[in-house]
C-alpha cells in the first residue's frame, strides 16, 4: 500500500506541468485540487468513524489555520516553481526536507543529532548546491520558490507533528485541506481565476490531481502506515522522487545536466539516510503533499 502511495504522490508534479499545458492558472489549479481533496478526504474520515467536526474547537481552529497559512505557501511556492522549473528538479530540490526536518528538530526542540545526521545533511545541501548550480539564472525566481517549499514543509511538519498527535489522521488531514481550500479560492477570486477547468481535457486532468496523488495516495500511506510501522512506510516513500524523475524524462522529456544529476543522486542518499537510520519517523502529518 505504502509502495503504491509514493507511486501516486509522484504523479503530482506531472499532473501539474500537464493542467499548466492545458490552460490552468496556478491559483485555479490548486483551488480546485483541494475543493475536491476537502470532499474526498472528508468522506474517507467519515467512513472511519472520524467526523471532523467531533475535534475539539480549539484544535479544530489550529488545524483549520494551519492549512490556510502554512500548508497554503508550501503548495503554492511549489506550484509556481513546477511552472518554470523542471518536474525532476523541483521534486529533488523539495526531497531535503527529510534532512531539513532533523535540522530545524536540532535547532528548534533540542533533538540529539548523530554522525549520520550530520552526512546526510551535508549530503542533501551538496545535492541541492549542485542541483542549483546547474540552473539557468533567467529562472532565478523559480529557484527561490523551488527552495522556500521544502522550507515551509519542515515547517508545516514541525508544527503538525504537535497538532495531529491529539486528532485521527484522517479528520485532521480533512480540516487541514479545508483551510487550504479556502485560502485558494480567495486567492484564485482575488487574481480572477476563480472559474471551472478550461475544457475537458482540463477537467480530466483536474479531477485526476485531486484523486490520484491526493486523495488515493494519503489514503493508501495511512492505511499501510500501521501495517508495516513508520520505519518501513519512511523507506518504501522514497521511491516518489525516483518515479517523478521517471515520469518527467519519460513523458515530459526532462534532462538534468551532469551535475544536477549528481546532486539528484546526493539528494536521494540523503533521504535513504535519514530513513533507514531512523532519524526521522513521519507521522501522518508529513502524507499531505
């Protein structure tokens, strides 16, 4: 289940580039993927016994807020990146937020840090140097939202890390994507994209967003999370990037220079680190993507 999850969470970036080829605004785009995210998740929290609404007001209230700010500015720092930037960068340039995670729980919470933090931490930044290094600066602001992403993330994690430790993960994930919902619909009013998809190829590949590595691909992650524990789930998650990098070579005809290859591969080695030594553990916090 954890396998096919990251499958479909590394559909995202595909999905994303093609409803840019069809005619989607950013704004509409993601409006859109969360109004139907919001639906389906809420449905999934329903049929197992979890209504949102039972939360407690004030962790309701958190979580509601967390989605409209925090996981608000990852989404959309993300998607303006995938505009410009490459699926394949974009997915390894987010990938050291496992890394990121570690640091900020150093720094911030006073967790112990071991020799294998500190090479998979020098491993992800010397990934990401060379990642960045074999850019094109006509696409520097892409960059900046390429690396702020992963940056919010860790914040997202961090703070949701503490939230949804109280709340049913998938009552949670349903408030969470509530509040982004929201947050995107004003936006996309405020911008004037608030409208339906372009044609029906943008309506296939809207509902497609919203379904696959939405809906589908969190469902799945917290169905075999407590099957094969957070140790193994973290492990069988680091196949997303290798299959969004597959897909973007294959479909969007994707080629990373020399370097950037070489910094993609710093990247992953970074993940499998902080993974298999157990670093880092992702709670049902870290599945909304």
């Amino acid at each position: 289940m954890v396998l096919i999850s990251a499958t479909a969470f590394g559909t995202i970036s595909i999905l994303a580039k093609i409803a840019y080829r069809v005619g989607f605004d950013t704004y509409q785009l993601l409006a859109f993927r969360f109004v139907l995210a919001t639906l389906g998740m809420t449905a999934v929290a329903l049929v197992l016994g979890q209504n949102p609404l039972a939360l407690e007001r004030r962790l309701l209230a958190k979580l509601f807020a967390l989605g409209v700010a925090v996981y608000t500015a990852q989404a959309l720092t993300y998607f303006l990146a995938l505009r410009t930037l490459p699926a394949s960068l974009c997915i390894l340039i987010v990938y050291v937020y496992p890394s990121l995670t570690v640091l900020a729980g150093w720094l911030l919470l006073r967790r112990p840090i071991t020799r294998w933090h500190a090479i998979a931490l020098a491993s992800s930044f010397a990934g990401v140097l060379l990642l960045l290094g074999g850019a094109r600066f006509t696409i520097a602001w892409a960059l900046v939202f390429a690396v702020a992403s992963p940056l919010i993330y860790t914040a997202y994690i961090l703070l949701g890390e503490r939230l949804m430790s109280t709340a049913p993960a998938a009552a949670a994930s349903s408030v969470i994507f509530s509040g982004t919902a929201v947050a995107f619909c004003i936006l996309a009013a405020l911008t004037g994209h608030f409208a339906l998809p372009p044609s029906q190829s943008g309506w296939l590949v809207g509902v497609a967003i919203a379904i696959v590595p939405t809906m589908v691909a969190i469902s799945l992650f917290l169905a075999g999370l407590p099957r094969i524990g957070a140790n193994r789930a973290a492990l069988l998650s680091t196949w997303e990037p290798v299959v969004t990098v597959l897909l973007a070579v294959l479909l969007l005809g994707d080629r990373l220079s020399g370097i950037q290859l070489a910094g993609g591969v710093l990247v992953l080695l970074a993940v499998v680190t902080v993974q298999a030594a157990h670093l880092w553990r992702p709670g049902p916090q870290a599945v909304l993507k």
